[in-house]
C-alpha cells in the first residue's frame, strides 16, 4: 500500500500538475496525503493548486470537512453532513470566492 502511495503522484501527478490546465481554465486540484499517525497532533498535507490559488503555506486548521464545504461553496450546492458546520476556505484565494 505504502509502495502505491508513493508511486502515485509519478504516475497520475505528472499528466496533471505540469499540465497548463491545472494553472489556468479556472481549474482546481485539491490532494490531501492522510497519513494518519496516531496521535492528536496528526498533521497531514493538503496541496491545492490552480489558478485562482494564493501560491503560500498556511498554517490554518482544516479537514476533510472543510475542504468539502469549500468545494460545495465554490459550486453552489447544498450544505451537508458535517460540512454543512464547517466554514469554507476563504484565505487561500487570489480573488475572494
């Protein structure tokens, strides 16, 4: 599992980041590596990359739940489950959203 996980981003990641399309077109690529340790301090990468992207590292707490609900915002759908609690991702954008 862990030799796929480490392959993927070679194998999928090079058609699709070098690609103009993740840069432009109003495109958003959103990869989250969990790779949970165990702990209550698990801390776990979330990249986005697109053309409406602040280029930074925050240091803001998020989860899968935030990222859902920045997704659901972004595209005008319904709220729901836990994101529907969660506020969307706001500071990481070039132009507010």
């Amino acid at each position: 599992m862990v030799r796929m996980a480490r392959a993927w981003p070679r194998s999928f990641g090079a058609a699709v980041l070098p690609a103009a399309a993740a840069t432009s077109h109003n495109s958003l690529l959103v990869v989250t590596f969990d790779e949970d340790d165990g702990t209550e301090n698990n801390q776990i990468a979330t990249i986005f990359v697109g053309q409406q992207v602040r280029p930074g590292r925050y240091h803001a707490r998020i989860d899968h739940y935030t990222v859902l609900r920045t997704i659901e915002q972004a595209y005008g759908l319904r709220h729901d489950g836990h994101a529907a609690r969660r506020h969307p991702i706001t500071w990481i954008w070039r132009r507010p959203g």
